[in-house]
C-alpha cells in the first residue's frame, strides 16, 4: 500500500492541468486593439465586424465548453460588446486584441 500511494504522488506533477499556452488563431488573433480601433473610427466596416464576429465565436465557444465561465454574454448585445472593447482598447491600444476578449469574459464572470 506505501508502495502505491509513492507511486500516486510521483504521478500527480504529471496530471496536473498542463502549462503550455493554447494556439489562438483567426481574424482577431493577430491584431491590436489598436486596429480595433483604427477600424471602429474610420467605418471600415468588413474588417471590424470580422475581428468582431471572431470575438463572439472565442466568447461563444469558451462558454461552451468551459463550465466556469456562466455565459459572458448575456445581458448585451452586438453594440454592447463593441463598446466594451471599444472602451478596453482605448485604454490599452497596444494590447492584443485577444486580450480585450479575455478581459471581456473576465469581467462578465457568472
């Protein structure tokens, strides 16, 4: 019995939640909230709605599939979201913008 609970404690290092950071990927990945905004105010529409639409599928998926998050969206709306980023942007523009969507869902926790 000393012999398996030796082995259970040399083990749980290894089945800890792993460390390594997740790959994000699509339109609003790779961009600022610097060019958040820089769309938002020059009404180039197709391109703020894209990093916008990747922003609500990221939100939408996390609350999916995370069961610790409640549902982030609810209570808002389209505009209601693109305030709030517009609002986190302008007080971090060189933040990535995946960050204002995390900040987002933070700030919204159950």
């Amino acid at each position: 019995m000393k012999l398996f609970v030796l082995a259970v404690c040399v083990c749980l290092p290894a089945a800890s939640p792993r460390a390594e950071s997740v790959i994000i990927m699509g339109s609003g990945a790779a961009s600022s909230c610097g060019k958040w905004l820089a769309y938002r105010n020059s009404g180039r529409e197709l391109p703020m709605l894209s990093m916008l639409n990747w922003a609500l599928g990221y939100i939408s998926g996390a609350a999916t599939w995370a069961d610790d998050i409640g549902d982030p969206l609810r209570g808002t709306d389209l505009d209601g979201v693109a305030y709030w980023f517009d609002n986190y942007c302008a007080a971090q523009p060189d933040n990535p913008f995946s960050d204002a969507v995390k900040a987002f869902m933070r700030n919204r926790l159950r």
